[in-house]
C-alpha cells in the first residue's frame, strides 16, 4: 500500500478522505480473498472496528498483527489469562477485553473446525456460492451476511454480528460492493 494515489482516480466515496484508506481500497478491499489465515484475520480485525472508524483499525494493523502473533490461530489459541492482561496494555492496539477474549475464543472456534475437516475459506465461500456476489454498495446486511454470521455464531464465534460480517464480506471480496462509478468495480 505504499505505491502513490491518483486523487483523481473514480473510487468510492468512503475511500476518499485519507490517502490511507484509497490505498487499502485501491490495494485490498473488495479483491476476493481465499487465504483462511487471511480471511480470519480479516474478520478479527473487522471485530475490533465494531463502534469505530475503520481508519482507526487500519492504523493499528500492524500492532494488532504483532500483539496476535500474526493472527496465527494456531498461536492465538494458545493465549492465557496473562496475555490478555498483556494485550489490555498495549497501546498499539484496541483495549478492549470483550474483543481480545473474542479473537482468542475465535482462534480456538476456527482450529475446531479445522479438526473436523471444514475449511475456513470454503465454509465462508459457500455462502455465496463459491463467487463474489455483486451488490450495488449501499447495504449494511444481507441475507448472506445474517446466514454466515448465524453459522460462525453456532460455532462459538463472537463479535461476528450480521453488520460486522457484511463488512467483512465486502473487504474480503465476498460481496463485491464498489460504487457504480468506482474503477474497481466489477
């Protein structure tokens, strides 16, 4: 995300107010992504922006990966009572207690199941038929995003609500949401 920005170049409106986001708009949202680590890591972090600008998150990225040991789910399971009290004082990062005991309940909902032979990446796929759905950006949910959520919920997933999946869905190219206008839409 370092290569320069085209102000002039048509993209969605809320990618238009810092030269950091047009460049995680220009870069990653929307492309689809089919990496499982990358996926849950996405959706972690798309848990912490609950209540918050995502510009907030996006500068945080880089702490957050190093206070979650690269989002390795495997690692992250791994983490104790010490390291939340390790995590709540990291200002790097998003304090907040409910949302680091969720990633960490999150990593250990994922390896549950990996153990029983599901596949992130084509669990979250198959609620969209395995291709990005192509909306029109205005939406905040959907029926895809409320089936998912519910799915992730059943597994023990926490702040996975139906509006926070959307996002997600939209960032990791699920649901293909770029404005009309925007050059990268479909």
């Amino acid at each position: 995300m370092t290569s320069p920005i085209d102000p002039d170049r048509p993209r969605c409106r809320w990618a238009q107010s810092a030269p950091l986001l047009a460049a995680y708009h220009d870069a990653e949202w929307g492309v689809p992504e089919h990496d499982a680590r990358a996926l849950w890591e996405k959706l972690m972090l798309d848990g912490f922006q609950a209540g918050l600008a995502w510009i907030t998150v996006l500068r945080k990225r880089e702490a957050f990966r190093a206070a979650f040991a690269g989002f390795d789910p495997v690692r992250v399971a791994r983490f104790d009572a010490a390291d939340v009290e390790r995590l709540m004082t990291d200002a790097g990062i998003v304090r907040s207690r409910a949302k680091i005991e969720a990633v960490i309940g999150n990593a250990r909902a994922v390896l549950a199941m990996a153990d029983k032979g599901e596949d992130f990446a084509a669990f979250c796929w198959s609620f969209v038929g395995g291709h990005p759905i192509v909306g029109d950006g205005t939406a905040t949910r959907s029926p895809e995003s409320e089936a998912l959520s519910a799915a992730l919920k059943a597994r023990g997933f926490k702040f996975v609500g139906p509006v926070i999946v959307y996002a997600w869905m939209q960032a990791c190219g699920l649901i293909d949401d770029h404005e009309a206008t925007c050059f990268r839409r479909a």
